[in-house]
C-alpha cells in the first residue's frame, strides 16, 4: 500500500515537474516577444526622425496596404472555395498533384513568387495583358496581384481544413430532400463553414497586409505610389529613419494583433 502512494507521489511530482518545464518555455517565448515590442518602443524614446514624417505619406501607405489587401483578400476567398470545394469532395485523377500545386505559394518564397509574375508579364500573354487590359508591372494592381498570389494558398488551405471539418451527411440529407448538389453547397454547407470562411478571410487578410517579397519585385517600391506598409519601412530603414520604421512596425503590429483578436472571438462566440 505505501509503495503504491510512493509511486503515486512520486508520479504527480514528475507531473509537476514537466508542467512547470513546459510553462518555463511558455514564458521564455513570451518574454521574448514582449522584449521586441519593448525595443521598438524604446527605439521611438531615443532616437529622433531623420526627417520629417509626412502624414500624407503616412495615411498614404495605410490606405493602400487596407485597400490592397481587402481586394486580394476578396479574390483569394472567391477563388479558394469553389476550389476547396472540388479538393475536399470530389475525387479526380491527379487530385493529389493538384492539391500540391495550390498549396505551393506557401512554401515557395515571395520574392520567387514575384519574379514568376514579372517573367509571366513578359511573355506574349502578359504583354498582350499589360498592352490591351491595364498595365501590372510597377503599378498599384502589381500590388493585387502580388498580394494575390501570396496569400491564395493559404486561403484554400484555410478554407479546405473548415470543408473537411464537415460531415458530408448533412449535404447528402439535403440531396435526398430533392436540393440540388448547389443548393446543398449555398444552403447546407456554406452556412456551416461560416465561421471558418471569416476567420480564413481574416487571417488571410492579415498576411496580405504584411506581403513584401512578392509585392516590391513585381510593382517596385515607389513612394506614393506602391508604398505599402511593409514597403514603407523597408524605405525607411533604406534611409536611416530607424525611428520612422518603428512607427510603421507598430502600426503593422496593431493590425495584426487585432485580426488574430478577432478570430479568436469568432470561434470563443460561435458566430
């Protein structure tokens, strides 16, 4: 009997002992983000402005990067459900290489990711595109474009994970009651996946607001006229103004700590 309460002790004690290790890490990363958010801050004490900071050129860059990424965002999210749709339902030769193939903007680099648009835009197709439509290259739908391409993997990812999340039952039910497979997916599963095609468009959003690589390769990095937030503390760093690039840093921040504020609502409510 006491050996049973020895192993017992001795066993919550370990218990113990690895939730403590675990927290310490917890705290070490936590403290280390908090220490670059506290180095930004004293950054902004110390050092002046190299210049003086335009707020034209200021709100300039924040209505850009809103307006860009909102667009980019609202196609990204048109296009990945009807494509998560045929991923997470249907079967088809070759689904996998497919599946691969949208999922490639995530782990390939922006920067590559711009370059394969300005090659495409030098082609008779894109010349055809940049001569007849509207120009792209080092212009503000650049920007759309960049952003688009960057951020669609991830909304398909997102939005196919919410797809698979769901039981097809519910559709087939609707089928049996005599809904079209349409119908089943406008009345049956959209409202379901509700939740996760807000928080996919949020977090996609997110990362489009944040997109450089991809974004100052094919539009360039022209103030006032393709100066994003990410491409206008890259500028700012560019010319020394350490002090400005800390005020676009937290701006960025604020932008995404309250995106990530609301998808956790979004799933804390049920909404």
């Amino acid at each position: 009997m006491r050996s049973r309460r020895t192993i017992a002790r001795s066993s919550a004690r370990r218990g113990r002992v690895f939730t403590l290790a675990c927290g310490g890490v917890l705290a070490v990363l936590v403290l280390f983000f908090l220490a670059l958010v506290y180095g930004l801050l004293a950054q902004l004490r110390s050092a002046p402005s190299a210049r003086a900071a335009s707020s034209s050129e200021l709100f300039f860059a924040i209505r850009l990067t809103l307006l860009t990424a909102t667009v980019s965002s609202i196609l990204a999210l048109a296009v990945s459900i009807p494509a998560s749709y045929v991923l997470s339902r249907c079967r088809f030769p070759f689904r996998d290489a497919v599946d691969a193939l949208l999922y490639l903007p995530i782990v390939l680099s922006p920067i590559a990711l711009g370059a394969m648009l300005l090659v495409f835009f030098n082609t008779p197709p894109g010349r055809f595109w940049e001569g007849r439509i509207f120009r792209v290259v080092f212009e503000v739908p650049g920007i759309v474009a960049a952003q688009f391409i960057v951020v669609v993997g991830l909304a398909v990812s997102l939005v196919k994970s919410t797809f698979d999340g769901i039981d097809p039952v519910y559709e087939n039910i609707a089928r049996t009651l005599g809904a079209t497979r349409f119908q089943a997916f406008t009345r049956v599963l959209l409202p379901i996946a509700k939740r996760g095609i807000l928080a996919a468009f949020l977090l996609t959003w997110a990362r489009a607001v944040g997109e450089f690589g991809a974004t100052v390769t094919l539009a360039g990095a022209t103030t006032m006229k393709t100066e994003t937030l990410p491409v206008a503390i890259f500028l700012s760093f560019a010319s020394a103004d350490v002090h400005r690039a800390c005020v676009l840093i937290l701006i960025s921040l604020s932008l995404s700590l309250g995106v990530l504020f609301l998808v956790r609502r979004i799933y804390a409510r049920g909404l």
